[in-house]
C-alpha cells in the first residue's frame, strides 16, 4: 500500500520504501501492484523539460517501472512542455491524465499514451 508523507508533501511511502521527490505529490493512484503518482509542476524549475513528463509509476518495492511519455505539446511557442495537472482512475480500470488542452490514457504497463481527446477541438 502507498502512503503519502503527508498531504503536500514530496514523498511517499510504497512497500515500506521512502521515496523522496523535489516536487510535491498531487496523486496517487493504485492499481494492483502499482503505484501511479502525479508529481506537482509548480515545483519544476522554470523550463525544465521533465515537467512535461511528471507522472511515474513504480512497483510495489519502490522501484520506478516507467515515465510518462512525452505528449509533445507545447505550451504556446515556447519549447516547454505541457504537464499533466490531472491523474484519475475511470470506473472501467483505465488511467487518465490530462494537460490544459487534452485528455489521454495511459497504457500501465510502459506509460505509453494512447485515445487523445483534445478539449477544444
């Protein structure tokens, strides 16, 4: 089971592992033997190109299984990616995340993405 330090805190307990984050955790999900977490983007360093990238997944010992693919997006004309600001679980087991402008799920066992639905389009 994953337990987060505290609310707004920048780390989690999995399996009995404390794992330290510079960022704070948002969300954490769990899906069987999983640990899906949304890191805050407000604490990246200004132009940081992992920002775009802050959902990760590790196993139940604590070790980091993937990295959310890169959903090459861009916020305006500038080369800084768009993060994700959300993390959910649908009712039929599929992991969502979105950025401002799309939605998309998450293939849990690479962190792939996969089904976008743009929201203004």
């Amino acid at each position: 089971m994953t337990k987060v330090f505290e609310p707004f805190s920048k780390g989690v307990f999995i399996g009995g592992e404390k794992l330290e984050f510079e960022q704070r955790v948002d969300v954490v999900i769990e899906l069987g033997d999983r640990s899906i977490i949304l890191l805050n983007t407000d604490d990246f360093q200004r132009g940081d190109p992992m920002v775009g990238r802050n959902v990760l997944c590790f196993d139940k010992n604590g070790e980091m299984l993937w990295r959310i693919e890169d959903a090459e997006m861009t916020i305006g004309d500038r080369k800084v990616p768009q993060s994700f600001l959300s993390l959910s679980l649908k009712d039929d087991g599929k992991i969502r995340v979105g950025n401002p402008d799309a939605f998309f799920f998450v293939n849990p066992e690479n962190g792939m993405l996969y089904d976008g639905e743009f929201k203004y389009f």
